[in-house]
C-alpha cells in the first residue's frame, strides 16, 4: 500500500449526509456506583502493551527496536487473523501472492518512493564486494527493503500481455513491510518498523471503479462486524491544492467513483478538503479505540499514476470509449482493438495487523472471543492417579484431533484448537483460579468420576457469547461432543 501513518490527527472535516443526531446514552458498563465516602471510580483505559506482557502476547528487544517478537500467544491471534482474511478472499476475489522484501534502486526510482519517501525507507547494501552484482555504477549495488507491495504488484501485473475479460485482477500480499519511523515514535504493535499489513492491489477496468469500491466497503463492514469492533466512519479525502499529479479530468472521475459508491454504502461520510495523497483521492476509515481515540485503519485508495509510471496495459475493444469508462454497442468501434491503461486500487482491511492487534488487545480488554483466544481450553486434573493422567492426555489429543490418523507416520489434520493441560499436584480450586486468571475460554476438569463414565466436566462460562447467568457452568459431555462444541464456536467467529 501507499503510505499511511498508523495513528494521525484527523482534520476538520465537512459531513456528508447528515442525519438527525442521535441522543448519547452512556453505556453501563461504564457507569459506577457512589458512595458518600467514596469519590467517584474513573475507567482506567486498557493499555495493549502491558495486556501483552500479562497474556504473553509479545515482547521487543534492543537488538531490533520497532521489530515486536510474537511470541507463542500472540503468533496464534495473528495467524487467525490473517487466515480469516484468507477465507474473505474467497468471497472477495482476491489471489494471494508472495513477493521479494528487497528491490534493486532503480525500482524504487522507477515507482516514485525513491523521491518521495525516501526517508522512510532502509538501504541495503551487499557486505561482500565480490557477490556485488553486475552494474556499472555504485548504485546498481543499492537495495531498498520495501514499504509496501504496490510495486512489486505492478510488476506481476506486467509480467504477460493481459485482456480486459480478466479485469478486475485482485491480488493480495501478507509480505512484511519495514519502514523507517522516528526511534522516539516506537511504541508497542501500534508505531513499528517492521509489520504486516493485508495488502491488496486490484487492477481493474475504469468502468470497474465503483462496483470495486462497493465491495471493499463491503469487505470492511463484514470484518469489522466479526471483530466487534466500532463505531467506525469513513472520510473522502479530495485532491489537494498543490503537489499533486495526474489532470483535473482524472481527478473529477475519480473523486465521482469514490462519491457514488460512499453514498451507496448508506453509511455518513465526512469529506477532508484536499488531504488526498499526491497520486489520487481516498477513502479512510476512521475507527474509535476503547479509550476515545481515532485510528486510521482501513484505507481505499484510487491510483492513476502508477499504471502509467510502469507502462501498465491491457487490450479491449474501443479502447478510447474503455478508457474513459464508457460502452457502446457499435460493430465499427468494437472491432478496433488497442491498449488500455488499468486503475490502480490499493486497499487495507486491517491496515497493519500490529496495529489491529493492539486495538484488539485493548478493544477486549484481555477477555478474547473464543475463536480469537490464545489459550482457548485448558484441562485440569482432580488428582494425579494414572488412569486420571491418561484420560487427560487422551481427551487433549481428541480435543486436537490427532486421534482420527489412520497411521502414526502419516500426516494429519488437527483441529487448530489451542488445548492446554494442567496436571501438576496442586488443588483443584487453585488451578481453576488460575485458569480464570489467564483468562482460558473453557475448562475442563477430569477426575475419576470422568474416567469411569468417558466424560469431561466442562465450564464455558469464559466464552463471551457463551457467559450469561444461565449457562451451567459444570456441562458432562464427552470429548468428541465437546470438540464439536469447540469447533461451532470457532465457525462461528464467537
């Protein structure tokens, strides 16, 4: 993607569709109650950096400041993030690819980052003179870590002669991206030098642009649903004043697209004169964090600049009326065929997944849904006998699905499930308050009772969606019938 900052001051703006403003209730959960010897108890804002050191999430260290270290916890949280997206670009049409960290220079120079965002990037060059490649200047030797994916998109794009029946081509790329922030700016998963965003570059036809946008505002508001996360606004950013590039005509069509498929989302847009990147307009959604705050995190961008800067091309009939956007029905026009230049749209669902993560981790306040949760069930022990012991380390295997192998030497298809035991010899009460502590989603606890009848005795109350006053919180199920439970939550997104 083009750049973005992770968290910006929103200017004024202008609203847009504005409806009667609705009455601001204060949420319950927020409100305490008083006493006369008693001042009153103010919320303390939930920090993701110190939730991250108590749930094991993350840590940092010197030797790559801005670089955060996932450690077993918070490597799960991201991996199903990222493979929720995946299941989206089913429906979506995006196809994943996986591109080079470094380019040479001259790609760089090529694209335009080399002149306008060169302070962001790092500089890598060859410590060994004799595997220097082949160049006759220095600068041949020069390599730039990427700060995004756009052109090495470009490059894939470019890569065969391409037909306007393949357009829209939607690629996506979880690559990871470094840029050079300000060490004083480092903080957290929120301000970071090495990261990874949900990248997504969609080549389409002009005629294309709206039904595009249409389905990326789709995409954001499905995703946002899943992760409960909001209210959330979006914002149009228009051509600036000065220091832009590309004509007034390329401009006017595509801040129109851009309009149209706001108002069609039905959703309130605020308009931000003139805080358009130089190349083109965008969309940004503007999510509201669990303390106040507003993040730029998701962020739809049209780019006319890019096609032209690497000569990007497909064929179509009547290509002066498919540049334009327009059809025709006309045999004589139709059957002149040429070259046509692509729209460029960059796009983020999550933006940074550092960065979402931390709005997450603060967002649940320690307390994850079931299918987000890094310690998602843990079984406890009543005593430490064997057969005690053994119906344990069974039910763990059931619960993980390493059971179903038809051969030990074969491969097999776990469940995916995060499934923990505690059997050291301490009392049950004092593991069970641990297991709460730590915030496990279910627990199961076996003892001899369990062993005799093939059961699990099972607490759920820790799931969120799951934890209302009438749920029992001592469930006798089997272990198949609590993998099946296990795995709806997950489906679910719960």
């Amino acid at each position: 993607m083009l750049p973005r900052r992770a968290a910006r001051h929103i200017s004024q703006v202008v609203l847009r569709k504005a409806r009667p403003t609705p009455r601001i209730c204060t949420p319950i959960a927020t409100q305490y109650r008083q006493c006369s010897s008693h001042a009153p108890l103010h919320k303390t804002p939930a920090d993701h950096r110190e939730l991250g050191v108590q749930q094991e999430l993350f840590t940092t260290s010197i030797y790559s400041p801005g670089s955060p270290i996932l450690l077993p916890n918070g490597a799960r949280i991201f991996n199903r993030l990222v493979e929720f997206l995946r299941r989206q670009y089913v429906r979506y049409g995006f196809q994943e690819v996986i591109t080079p960290t470094i380019y040479k220079k001259a790609l760089w120079a090529k694209s335009g980052h080399l002149e306008n965002y060169a302070d962001d990037m790092f500089t890598v060059t060859s410590g060994s003179p004799s595997r220097a490649d082949a160049s006759e200047t220095s600068e041949g030797d020069e390599y730039g870590l990427k700060p995004m994916n756009c052109p090495g998109h470009c490059l894939i794009f470019a890569s065969k002669l391409r037909s306007y029946r393949e357009l829209p081509i939607r690629y996506a790329d979880f690559s990871p991206l470094h840029r050079n922030e300000i060490s004083g700016a480092l903080s957290g998963l929120t301000r970071v030098r090495r990261f990874h965003q949900d990248d997504g570059h969609i080549f389409c036809r002009p005629s294309q642009i709206e039904d595009e946008i249409r389905k990326t505002l789709d995409f954001i508001r499905v995703a946002y649903s899943v992760f409960r996360l909001g209210p959330y606004r979006l914002a149009l950013s228009t051509r600036p004043a000065d220091h832009y590039i590309g004509s007034l005509e390329d401009w006017e069509q595509a801040e129109g697209s851009l309009k149209k498929a706001l108002d069609a989302s039905g959703q309130d847009w605020t308009v931000n004169e003139g805080d358009g990147a130089f190349y083109g307009p965008k969309i940004d959604v503007i999510l509201k964090d669990s303390d106040g705050k507003e993040h730029q995190t998701a962020t739809i961008q049209l780019d006319f600049q890019l096609p032209k800067r690497f000569d990007l091309e497909y064929q179509a009939p009547a290509p002066e009326l498919e540049q334009k956007g327009e059809t025709t029905t006309d045999p004589e026009l139709l059957a002149n065929v040429g070259l046509v230049r692509p729209v460029l749209i960059h796009r983020a669902v999550l933006g940074s997944v550092e960065r979402l993560m931390a709005l997450l981790i603060e967002h649940y306040n320690g307390k994850w849904p079931f299918w987000l949760n890094p310690r998602q069930t843990i079984i406890l022990t009543v005593n430490d006998s064997k057969p005690v012991i053994d119906w344990v380390h069974k039910t763990q295997r059931i619960l993980l699905g390493m059971e179903t192998s038809t051969a030990e030497d074969g491969p097999i298809n776990p469940s995916q499930l995060s499934i923990d035991v505690d059997d050291s010899a301490r009392s049950l009460p004092l593991k069970v308050r641990e297991a709460k502590t730590k915030g496990y989603g279910v627990i199961v606890v076996v003892g001899p009772k369990n062993v005799s009848k093939g059961s699990v005795t099972v607490d759920a109350t820790g799931i969120p969606a799951a934890g209302q006053p009438n749920v029992d919180k001592s469930l006798e199920m089997t272990p198949e019938e609590l993998l099946h439970f296990l795995k709806s939550k997950v489906e679910a997104y719960q």
